[in-house]
C-alpha cells in the first residue's frame, strides 16, 4: 500500500460537547503523525477566579461547562471548605449527592441517545434515530427531564444552577417537591433498566488494549463526591496527592493541558473506570443488572456506553434511596466566616475526576486556584488509543474508517465544549 | 421549504446551545420545522450556508474566530446571538480589565503558544446583529418563542424590566428590604423566573442589565447596605459584568475609589 495517499476529512467531528480536530497521518503502516487538536479558545477561568470572594467561585466555576456545572460547583464547594475549615451536616452531604445524581442522569441520558447510539444504527443525529427507534429516544429524552427535574429542585434551574453554595444550599426542598420527585423516580427506574437493555444490544466493536483505570474509590458508597483517587495498577492515594502523583504538561496542539501520572503515562478516566474499579460497591438492584450485561472490569473502551447506561440507572436508584432516607438539615447551609487555607477536592464528574484546588487569604479571597478537568485527562489516553487502532483502519473503507475513529472518540464523551473550536478529523495514508 | 437553521460556537461552555437539546418536549417538533442545517452538537450531518436564521453561542477572543464570525454573518439571513457570552462578551470579559499576557503565564507552562485576543468582545462589537436574548444560560421557554417568532415572520418580543417586578409579580419577600442581602435584581433583566430570590439567595446579574437600569442608585444602596466598593465592584463585575450598564457602572465606581485621597 507504500505510495499511496490517502485522506480522510470530517468537517466537525460532531456529537461531542465541543469542537476539535484530528489528524492522523500513516505512512508505510506506520503511523508518523497523531493529533487530537483542541483549540479551546481560552476562558482563563484559573486566572480570573484570583481575587474574587470565595463565595462567589460556586456560581463562576459552573461556567467552565454548560453540561457538567454541578460537578465544578460541587468540586469548588468541597475544596473551599476544606480551605475555610467548615464540616458539612451528613444530612447536607446527602442532598449534595441527590444533586450530583440528577447531572450523572442528564449528562449520562444525553450522551447514550443524543450523542453516541446514532452511531450503532447508523444515523447521523438523534432526529434521524428517532425515526427507527421512536421509543428509545423518547425514553432517553424522559430520563434526561428527570435528572434536570432533579438539578432544577436544588439549583433552581438545569444549566448554572444557583442553589449550590459553600456551606449547603440557599434552599432546602420542600417535602411535596420531594414527593413529585420520588413518583417521577418509579418510572425513570423502568426507563433506565430498559435503556440498560436497549444499549446492552448494541453491537459493540471488539477492542483490547492495555489501559490504566483511576477513579475515586469510597469505603463504602459508588464513589461521587469524595474517596481516594485508585487505578488498575495500583495507584491508591489520597485527594490531596493528586499533584505528586499527576502531572500536567502542554502540547502544541492543544489549549487543554494534558495529563500523566508521573513515572508512567496516560490513563482513562470515566464510566468505565468508575465502574471497573467499584463494581463492587454498586447496589444489588444494579450490580445483578451490570452482570447480566457485560464482564467488569474489561478494558474495551467502546463498552464505556453501556457503563454509562448502568449509571444512569444507578443515578435513578440512588436518588430514590435518598428521598427516601433524607431527613430534613436542621438549615440549608452551614455558617461560616472567612479564613486563610488552602483546600483540594476531587470528585467524579460524568466524565470522570474532576480536581480543584485553592487557596484563600484571610479576607476571604481567592489567592490561586487550580482546575483539572476529566476530559484534559483523557486526552492522551485517546491519542494512544486512535495510535493503535491507526494500522488497522487502511483496511476499512474511508467512511468505515472515520466512522470508527468518531466512535472511538465519543465513547469517551470528550466535553471540548469548555476545549475547543472545531475539530476536524483527518486521516492520511502515504 | 423548511428555514434552515444553523447553531455556531465561539468561546462558551456549551449551556446556550444545551438549552435546545434540553427542550425535550419540543426537540422533535422542531426538526420537523425547521431543517437543521449544522448544528455540530446534535448532527454529523453539516451543510454549508446559506442559513435562514443562525443561533450563534459565545463570544469573540480569538483572531480566528472573528473571521469566522464575518463568514457567518455573510451567510446568514436571521443572526441571533444566545445567551451573554455572545450578547455580552461573557465571564470571560472579566479578562477585559486584566492583562491578558499575565493570564496566559499564570494558566499555561508554555504561553507563547496560546493564541488569544486581549479581550472577549459581544457578537455585535463584530457584525449587525439581528436579535439579542440574554441570560447565562438562556431561559429556554424565551429561545423557543424567539424562534417561533422567526418561523411565523414576525418580530421577537421579551420583557426587558427588570428581576424586580418579577419578584413583585410572583409574591416573593424582597430579599434587600427585609434581610438587607445584596441584590441585582433592581438592575437586572428578567426571563429567568427570579430564580435566585426564589432560592433565598440575591439575584447576581446573568440576565445582563434591564432597560434603563438607574445604577448610580443601585451602587448607592449597595453601599447603604455595607459593601465596600471593591465588594460592589465584584458584584458588577460578574457573569454580565462587560455588558456596558454594568461596566459603566463599575468602572465609575473603581473611579471614585481611585480619586479618593490616600
């Protein structure tokens, strides 16, 4: 095949958060040119967050991304408390984690039937599956209301929501509000364990590679809001380790920085990892769902879909778990007083570990902050991941092929939206 | 034949263009109406111009991106920028009033690299634009009528008073007079229901400034109300902050702090 050029370009690669671009370049089989390109045209959130009021950084971290906000609320919220010395009621800490259920469901729903399933049928959009599969994207399209339902009772609204702050909420629900809530849960619950099903048919393409796992690991809970940071291979260490044992560097090609963990390289984080490293500690209901459908752990990337659809059914199960064991806080938020400190937090966004750290003067005020998003992380592990898939392309056809390395590419639901411009995918043979 | 529409990105997180896909009720409907030309998030399917009506997400902050920008207006019938980003230059205007080569060292080991405007500047500082909704993010009950008032020819209207009234309208308690808690509402446009006050929190201006906002009173309060001019500077300079009610007003009150005698 030496001599011959061949190139593949995708305008936008679409249905992702965001805009990128790829190029890959093989020549003689050999592949001498990989880049996944994220132009994000720079917000410099860390740079501007400087000098504002502590209790302001819940409401301007939650900008970074219009589709995750509540994990940077959370995540800022967990940090800045630990800087400010403040110990959090169990029972807000509870209603924390009813939060963060309601964004695992709208971020999960959205990507399994708007962004990813198109691809295992064929079509082009959502609209396009909503002719053959009606009633999958409707289900997909309830599951989603339900977790913005759920965002919405604590925050007010869906995107940016308000009712996060250090301390607590500004608000506590309403014992109705959580009643309309619970009966939306009991048929979100059937929806879920349908799309669990639906997505478990999908015909998955077969993948193996050699893969580091790290998530967050809790004592005894699927790991959310806090735990230590674990991987496949032994990584076991606390949040505050994060930057001993995680380095951040930058590439050219990128405005996100990328990630390594130090003395080895490129890791996943994700759906995938969360459950293949906690499979464990899921409860009864999902765990007998999540061995019917699939080997945890496995270390084949495009099964990340139906992780995240065992998630969405986790999400379901636990809100309702905590409806029904929530006890009112005695307030919504606790006092506080501004001290100097400095705080980190890691929790697990739908996309996987999300770390924050700050410091605070004695005013109150922000001295630096640091944000490492999960997408950034899994930068390069998609880059080696397309490497080793690159030899095996030139024997498909150019759509084939393209539409392979899209899919490869959504399983790990990137949010370039806080990344990048557009992403434009190319694959070049000499 | 169905308008076609398009829905851009510049610099933003996502939220604006997100409210579409949050209209889940409506979503399928309105692919029926409408032929959705590019919208990259939801479709892998994109053609090119020309656009009926352009939904465009995000604000200017890159050489690149504002020639992008002149394309797509030449292209485009309706240009309609959604949310604050686009309408106001965004949270990322906060860099406006910084030096934004110290941004670059203080976020990235190699700044030299980064490509970026000194400042994030609203759509139409670059190009005529045809209709403006506000807010961070959009309230999506509004982008639906403003695109149903595209669809039937006629021009979109939305309230322009301020959170205020909203608050009046719906009954709340009136969070600056009874608990003294500093508020945008005065100031603010409505369209997101009051939110915040509805939460027992004070407004913080993602709506952008009301028409004709009286901010030399509202900065007046809010020293009435204890807050040191940097802590009401803050409060200007927010989500909307480069919005220019807002920025006046900042930037009057940064004045009067610096002709103060040491």
């Amino acid at each position: 095949m030496s001599g011959r050029t061949r190139t593949i370009t995708v305008g936008n690669l679409a249905r992702v958060e965001g805009e990128g671009a790829l190029h890959l370049t093989v020549e003689n089989g050999q592949v001498t040119d990989l880049r996944l390109e994220i132009f994000e045209p720079p917000r410099f959130f860390e740079a501007f967050l400087r000098g504002r009021e502590a209790a302001e950084v819940p409401d301007l971290v939650a900008r970074i991304c219009g589709i995750c906000p509540v994990a940077y609320q959370m995540t800022a919220v967990h940090a800045l408390e630990r800087a400010l010395g403040i110990a959090v009621d169990p029972r807000l800490r509870a209603l924390r984690r009813l939060f963060y259920c309601g964004e695992w469901l709208e971020s999960h729903a959205l990507h399994v039937h708007l962004l990813a399933a198109p691809d295992y049928f064929g079509c082009e959009s959502v609209v396009d599956l909503a002719v053959r599969e009606r009633a999958a994207v409707e289900r997909g399209l309830r599951l989603k209301q339900t977790g913005n339902a759920i965002i919405r009772l604590l925050g007010g609204r869906s995107v940016h929501p308000v009712g996060a702050c250090i301390g607590g909420f500004s608000r506590l629900p309403a014992p109705a509000e959580l009643r309309t809530l619970r009966a939306a849960l009991e048929r979100a619950r059937d929806d879920a364990l349908a799309c669990v099903r639906w997505v478990a048919g999908f015909e998955l393409p077969e993948r193996h590679a050699e893969i580091e796992f790290v998530a967050l690991r809790h004592d005894d809970e699927y790991p959310m809001n806090e735990g230590r940071l674990v991987s496949s291979r032994g990584l076991d260490c606390a949040a505050e380790d994060f930057e001993q044992v995680i380095a951040e560097h930058q590439v050219l090609h990128s405005t996100a920085l990328h990630a390594r963990i130090v003395g080895r390289g490129h890791y996943l984080v994700g759906p995938l990892a969360r459950l293949n490293l906690n499979v464990d500690r899921l409860p009864p209901l999902v765990a007998a769902v999540a061995r019917d459908c699939g080997r945890w752990p496995n270390s084949n990337t495009f099964t990340s879909i139906v992780a995240r659809a065992i998630e969405i059914l986790f999400a379901v199960d636990e809100a309702a778990r905590l409806i029904d064991a929530y006890e009112p806080p005695a307030r919504p938020a606790v006092a506080w007083t501004p001290r100097a400190g400095r705080g980190v937090a890691i929790t697990e966004a739908p996309r996987g570990i999300l770390y924050h750290a700050f410091e605070v003067g004695e005013d109150g005020l922000v001295r630096a902050a640091r944000i490492v998003p999960p997408t950034s992380q899994n930068q390069a592990q998609i880059e080696a991941e397309l490497r080793e898939l690159a030899p095996s392309l030139l024997e498909r056809t150019r759509p084939d092929a393209t539409r392979l390395c899209e899919t490869l590419i959504r399983s790990y639901d990137p949010c370039i939206s806080c990344a990048s411009h557009f992403l434009r995918l190319e694959i070049e043979q000499r | 034949m169905r308008p076609r529409l398009a829905v851009v990105k510049f610099a933003s997180c996502d939220g604006c263009q997100l409210q579409l896909l949050n209209a889940e009720d409506e979503l399928l409907t309105l692919a029926r109406v409408v032929d959705i030309a590019h919208f990259p998030e939801a479709s892998r399917r994109q053609r090119p111009g020309p656009y009926d009506v352009a939904l465009v997400e995000g604000s200017i902050t890159t050489p690149a991106d504002a020639e992008r920008l002149q394309r797509l207006r030449a292209e485009s019938r309706h240009l309609i920028t959604i949310g604050v980003c686009a309408t106001a230059g965004g949270v990322q205007a906060l860099r406006n009033w910084a030096d934004v080569e110290e941004y670059k060292r203080a976020v990235y080991p190699h700044p030299d690299w980064i490509s970026a405007l000194a400042t994030s500047t609203p759509i139409a500082a670059h190009v005529k634009v045809d209709f403006e909704l506000w807010g961070c993010p959009v309230d999506k009950d509004q982008l639906l009528a403003v695109l149903r008032a595209l669809l039937s020819g006629t021009t979109p209207g939305l309230p322009t008073h301020s959170v205020c009234l909203t608050c009046k309208q719906r009954g709340l308690t009136c969070l600056a007079v009874a608990a003294g808690t500093p508020c945008l509402g005065p100031v603010t446009r409505t369209g997101c229901g009051a939110i915040c006050p509805r939460m027992g929190r004070g407004c913080y201006g993602c709506f952008g400034p009301s028409d004709q906002p009286n901010l030399p009173a509202f900065t007046a309060l809010l020293a009435a109300q204890g807050l040191t001019p940097d802590e009401a500077l803050r409060r200007l300079r927010g989500i909307a902050g480069w919005a220019p009610a807002f920025r006046r007003a900042s930037e009057a009150v940064a004045g009067a702090e610096a002709e103060k005698p040491a």
